[in-house]
C-alpha cells in the first residue's frame, strides 16, 4: 500500500496528518496500540518541517509518503 498527503505549511493542516494515519492504520490493519506514539513522531517532524524548513511560508508545501508492505 502507497499513500500520500500534500499539505500547505501552517500548523492548522496537522489534523489532515491525523486523518490520513487513520486511514492508513484501518486500511492496513494496523495495531491501534501504536497509533499515538506514531502520531507523535509525525506531528512532530512535519511541525519541524513547517516551522524551520519552510519558515511558515503557507505557499510551501509539506509532502508526505507512506509505504506498507507485509
């Protein structure tokens, strides 16, 4: 399974990384129980990604690949 999410870079657009790892985790299968913590680590490079690569530039985007292979 292949996904991708493009987003604009404000803070506000984290809760579309929300709904896209949802997606993913009962497309997949997924264990809920690793939810939270993977969440986490999104939010947290993506914010990164906004705030210091893109410098809050709402015209840059934010890309975001998944790949899940069993």
């Amino acid at each position: 399974m292949e996904r991708e999410l493009t987003i604009a870079s404000e803070l506000k657009e984290l809760n579309s990384l929300r709904i896209f790892l949802n997606q993913i985790f009962s497309d997949a299968d997924l264990n809920r129980e690793y939810f939270n913590r993977i969440l986490l680590g999104l939010s947290e490079a993506v914010s990164n990604s906004i705030i210091h690569g893109n410098k809050n530039d709402c015209s840059k985007k934010v890309f975001i690949s998944f790949l899940y292979q069993k």
